[in-house]
C-alpha cells in the first residue's frame, strides 16, 4: 500500500501542474495577462434593487411550495388516509417518508423565510410567522417515531398555510411542488 501512495501523488501533482498551465495560458500568459480576480471583476454586473426582489420572491415561491408540496403529499394526505394508525398496513414506510418530508419541509421554510427578507412588502408579511416555523424544528422526529398527532399535522397546515397566504398578500402566490422522494433524502 505504501507503494501507491507516492504513484498516487505523483498523479495528483501532474494533474494540477497541468490544470495550473492550462488556466494561465487560457488568460493569454505573460505582461497582458489578467488574473481572475480581474476577470470575475469584468464578467461580474451589479443586481438592481428591483432584480434582488425578484429573485428574493422567486426563491421564496419555490422553497415555500416545495415545502408545501412535501407536507401534502407525505404528511397531510397519509394522515387523514389513517397510514400513521398503529396496524395500519404501510405505516413504517408512510412514517419514514413523513419524517424525511417533515425535515425537508423545515429546511424549505427557512429558506423561505430567509428569502422573504430580500423583498421588503415580504418580509413585514412572512415576519411574524418565524415563530410557527420554528415550533415545526421536532416535527421530522416525531414523525418517524410514529408521535404525531391530529393536533401536529394540523399546526403544520396551518404554517403552510399562513406562509400561502403571507406570500399572495406581497404578491408572491405559493403554489404546491411536490418533490421526489430522492429529493427529500437529499
């Protein structure tokens, strides 16, 4: 094993020798060359106040309705087809899906809520409902050990809920994407 080690990062070193060589004659090499701080610096426009809201509700769209659509489909739906009951056939499988929902919706809320604040109208909408998305950090937890209650999905609805209608009083309409599971684990 010690034998490959120095093949090995004789390898390494050619590969980045070359990838060095490589970069700086793409700049053009010699007096004229620029660095790539410089060429970042060209290549980069400044964002408009108007282009940052956009981008700020576009985000926020998108993070609230996969959220939303991950709470639906793998929380809400599975609860009231009685797949959490105890003996109910599935109920293993639709728990460890709700789990990795309840987590991925969390982290889709936060970001959502992070996203709000780039947009003025949408920040003062999404602001005073921090709190209910905070109160939603054990809920992965309790899904996957089988502890959730009507009252739980219930104060998710209402989260999603209240982020839904935050966003269409500024003008940004949530609407549901349900996310693939491999979406969820990732």
């Amino acid at each position: 094993m010690h034998a490959r080690n120095p093949l090995r990062r004789a390898v390494v070193a050619l590969l980045l020798s070359c990838a060095l060589l490589v970069s700086t004659s793409a700049c053009g090499g010699g007096d004229k060359a620029k660095s790539v701080a410089d060429v970042s610096a060209a290549k980069a426009t400044p964002t408009s106040s108007a282009q940052a809201q956009k981008f700020a509700k576009t985000r926020f769209v998108t993070n609230a309705g996969l959220a939303a659509g991950a709470t639906y489909q793998w929380i809400i739906k599975p609860f009231r087809a009685g797949k959490f009951k105890k003996g109910a056939h599935g109920r293993t499988l639709a728990l460890i899906k709700a789990g990795l929902a309840g987590a991925f919706a969390y982290n889709r809320l936060k970001a959502a809520a992070h996203n709000a604040k780039g947009d003025p109208l949408l920040s003062k909408a999404v602001a005073p409902l921090t709190a209910g998305i905070a109160s939603l950090k054990g809920l992965a937890s309790k899904l996957r050990d089988g502890d959730v209650g009507k009252g739980d999905v219930n104060s998710v609805e209402k989260v999603i809920t209240d982020v839904k209608d935050a966003g269409k009083s500024a003008g940004a309409e949530v609407k549901d994407k349900v996310p693939s599971l491999s979406d969820l684990k990732g």
